[in-house]
C-alpha cells in the first residue's frame, strides 16, 4: 500500500530527537554537576588559601611592645634578626668618615618594625631609590632601595647614630614612621619594612660592640653597643 509506515517513521523520528534532547539534558546535567563540585571545591580552597594569607599577614605585621632597658650610654637593636656583620666601613653622609657597622638580616618570619637605639633628634634623613636584591646579599645595602636615617644623641650631645634602611627582594616598601627634626626615644617604633629586608646600624669608633656575629637580637631591647 502506498506510503505505507511513513507514519510510523515519524514517530520514530519524533521519539529519537525527543531521546537525544533527554540524553542531553542528562549529561548537560552531569557536566552541570560536575562543573559546580569543582567550582564549590574551588571556592573552598581560595577560601582556605585567604585565610593562610590572612593569617600569615597578621602575624608579620605584628607590632610587640619592646622591653627597652634602662640605663645610660646604651644603644639597642633598631631591629629583630641576626647579626651577620660586623665591621667598618666609610659612611660620609650623615657619619662623616669611618664608622662601625652591625647589620641585621630580617627573615620574612622576623618582626618587621624597626625601633629607635637611642634617644635624640632625627638630624638626616636620605631615601635612595634603587634595585630589589635579596637581603641576603651585603651588596644590598649599597644598591637596594633603603632610607638612612641620623639621629644625634640627647645623651651624648655630638655622638651620631645611624640607621639605614634596606629593601630586600621581597620588600618593596619601605614606611618610616620619623621626619627630620623630630624628637625620638630609644625604643620607641621609628619604621616598617615590608617582606624580608636588612637594617644596619652606624656606631662612632668609640662605641663598645656588645654581640658577636650570629646572634639573634630583638628591636628596642638587645644591647647593641655602650659607651664609657
């Protein structure tokens, strides 16, 4: 009979689309469902990594209070690290010739606040631009980004102290907390470095060096040097 089935053939037609829309839907679903397993796993773990990075920024910006010792003719730690140099050196801008050195590596686990080592006047302050080498290296101080700060004595009128400092690679900021002219006490929070860095302290050739490489030292409270 003519055109026989042809009915038929639609319906089966009609059936096969339907099934492969449901068949679609089905692994759109799937995929729908996988998509946010992995989103949901996603957010989990961006939120789990903001709260290490919360957790790791608060504890470098901590800020302790230094138990500065009492007494006169003392110069304390202007940060907390390890003593890695000891030497001297030609420092003609705010020193004036020779000098003493002490410099301080500051580890990214370090407190990154500096503190004033003695009490007086902030009679120099100099930033120099400059590259981002690791800390580590002792060429940093001459060639990294650092701020030199000179502070004249209140207790010792005409003795200068220095403080420089010096970004590593990690630190790309550096938020003195002074200005030129302003009276500070020994102790009291003069800056921040953000992210691993090197502070050195500047003494006279008269000063007394009370620690020895390697020693680990806490700003505003170990006994960097005296004078008689």
């Amino acid at each position: 009979m003519k055109h026989s089935g042809k009915a038929r053939q639609a319906a089966f037609r009609l059936i096969f689309w339907t099934l492969v829309a449901l068949i679609a839907l089905f692994v759109g679903g799937i995929v729908a469902t996988f998509l946010l397993t992995a989103l949901t796993m996603l957010s989990f773990f961006l939120v789990g990594l903001w709260v290490l990075f919360v957790l790791f920024t608060l504890y470098f910006f901590r800020d302790p209070n230094a138990r500065v010792p009492t007494g006169a003719n003392l110069v304390v730690s202007p940060a907390h690290g390890k003593i890695d140099i000891i030497d001297q050196i030609n420092e003609p801008l705010f020193m004036g010739g020779q000098c003493q050195r002490i410099s301080i590596f500051l580890s990214v686990i370090d407190v990154h606040v500096q503190n004033a080592p003695v009490s007086g006047k902030v009679a120099f302050y100099k930033y120099n631009t400059g590259q981002f080498l690791s800390a580590l290296k002792t060429e940093s101080a001459e060639q990294n980004e650092n701020l030199l700060l000179g502070i004249e004595s209140s207790e010792r009128p005409g003795m200068k102290i220095g403080v420089r400092l010096i970004a590593g690679v990690l630190a790309r900021r550096i938020v003195p907390f002074v200005n030129v002219g302003e009276q500070i006490v020994r102790g009291e929070r003069i800056s921040l470095i953000q992210f691993g860095s090197r502070t050195d302290l500047y003494l006279p050739l008269t000063a007394k060096v009370k620690i020895k490489m390697g020693d680990r030292v806490v700003g505003g409270e170990t006994v960097m040097a005296t004078f008689d």
